[in-house]
C-alpha cells in the first residue's frame, strides 16, 4: 500500500485558532494518526509526526506551507510509530517528549512495520527524543504557550498532551479518539478514565484527537463511555467464566460498530480484564498474541492503509 490510501486525497492543514493547525490523516484508521502544528511570531513547534516516509514527506510540506520554516521542536506524545517514525525527517528540530516515550521509542524501534508488512513505509530512520521531562514541561513558541501534560499508564505506558491555555486548544494524542476505536492494551482502561477527568477539568473548547476529525468537548465523554463499557464487558465477563475473546463475541461492539477499527474491543478486553483481575496497570501483554487474537475475531488481520 502507498499514498494516501484508495479515494484519499492529502491532508492539509486546518486552523482551528489563530496559528494553530490540526493535520488530519482520514479515516483514521490504523497508522493514520492527526499532527499539530503551532505557529507563533516566525517560531512554530509541530506535534507528533506520521507512520512512513512518503507521508511524512507530505506533512513537512503542508508545515512548510503554514510556517515560514520548519518547526524548532518537535513533541512525540508517546512512543507509537504513526506517531514519531516522521521524526528524521525534521532534522532543525529538537525532538521532545516524556522519559518513558523515549525508553519505549528505543526498545521498539521499528517494529510496527513487522505488524503490516505490505505497507511501503520508505526508508525510516528512527530519531529519539532529545529532550525528555518527567512530569509537565512548558514550551514557549513565539506568544504561544503549550503546556506538556503526561499522564500514565493510559493509552500507553506514558502518554503527552499539549494544552494551549489561551487559545483553550488541546492536543491530546492517542488519550482521546473521535469516530475511532480507543486502544489501550498497551496502558490501563483506569488510567484512561483519569486521564480523561483531567483533560475535562483544563475546559478546552478544541479537542485535536489523535486520530479521526477535530472535536469539541463532547469527544471526551465519548470516549469515557466507551471505556466504561470495557469494565462492564469485562466484570460480566469474569463472572460468566467467558475469556476475553469469548466475551467479545458475545458482546460485540455493540453502540461502537460504526467507528473504525472496532476489533480493537479485543485487545483492548484483555486490558480490562487483567486489570479486574487485580494486575497493575500497563502489566505486559503479548502484542503479538493480542493482534492474533484480534485477526481471529475480526475473520482477518486489521487493514491498515497508511
């Protein structure tokens, strides 16, 4: 697969306050993550990159389109590769994120593409972050300030935000999805719903998930609604005697169906259950074994068109 996917056509930046970009990839599905962009008095700073080379390429000239020269720092909001393989491709930037992304960025390297090898991913070049924090760190790009939240286990073992509190614009990465499954096999559904509560209580008035359309507020009680079926699915479930796929099948996605990529209930029922067995939270799945199960539900492995 290349490009940008049957029928697309490539993404480009959309405004949604004054210098500051949301980069959509539709549909937003597997490996077709958004990008942020913030520009602000001939400075800018770009939020999360893209999965393979010819889209990376893609997103440096929409950047390029928007800003008078390329971003000085670039934020990898967690580990996934949709999300930080575009990195060497921004070779000005300083390349920041949370500790725990770049232990994980290390120790995965590139194994996403292994997962989906009829991809043309290009020639990566994996680029680690350069700059690391531990709790919050404050960016100032030109007038704009982006406060760099982290929250974790959540939808992986450290995840980033990039709250703009003037513009009440908020990047919330792989924390928040609109129309698209959720996906933390990786993290915590408990994680997950705290974070949420807190990405609530900042008031944003923009929401850019990281993947799917650009939202307001609301997307956020989406997603909790979501996880919140998880835990139901997976009490009922233990109490049934089903395992977790048994419990998929039976439940299905239910109200969910129509976003994209519902397979991940599986994956995603497996965190859940081990977390109402009392594991801690981002205890090791097999991920392998989770995208087997997840094919074996689904009648196929998950497409991914990036």
């Amino acid at each position: 697969m290349t490009g940008h996917g049957p029928g697309s056509r490539a993404p480009e930046p959309l405004e949604v306050a004054d210098g500051v970009f949301a980069y959509v990839q539709p549909d937003g599905g597997w490996c077709l993550n958004n990008a942020g962009l913030i520009v602000s008095a001939g400075r800018s700073a770009l939020v999360d990159t893209v999965a393979t080379e010819s889209r990376a390429r893609a997103l440096r000239a929409a950047v390029l389109s928007v800003a008078s020269a390329a971003p000085a720092i670039v934020v990898n909001t967690h580990f996934h590769g949709d999300h930080s393989f575009g990195n060497f491709l921004f070779p000005e930037a300083l390349i920041v994120a949370h500790e725990d992304t770049r232990a994980w960025m290390a120790r995965a390297g590139l194994h996403l593409t292994g997962l989906w090898p009829g991809v043309d991913w290009g020639a990566l070049r994996p680029a680690l972050p350069e700059l690391t924090f531990r709790e919050r760190v404050t960016l100032h790009v030109g007038d704009t300030e982006a406060q760099l939240l982290s929250f974790g286990p959540a939808h992986t073992a450290a995840d980033t935000v990039v709250w703009l509190p003037r513009q009440r614009v908020l990047f919330a990465g792989d924390l928040v999805m609109n129309g698209v499954t959720p996906f933390c096999p990786m993290g915590s559904v408990a994680g997950c719903l705290e974070a949420l509560d807190a990405l609530r209580a900042l008031g944003p008035e923009v929401v850019v998930p990281g993947h799917g359309p650009v939202a307001g507020p609301g997307v956020l009680d989406d997603n909790e609604a979501y996880l919140r079926r998880l835990r139901v699915l997976a009490r009922d479930g233990l109490a049934a005697g089903l395992g977790p796929l048994a419990a998929a099948r039976a439940a299905g996605p239910g109200p969910y169906a129509g976003w994209v990529d519902a397979e991940r209930l599986v994956p995603n029922l497996f965190r859940a259950y081990a977390e109402e067995r009392g594991e801690v939270r981002g205890s090791h799945l097999d991920m392998d074994e989770l995208f087997a199960r997840m094919a074996e539900f689904h009648g196929e492995p998950p497409a991914c068109h990036a």
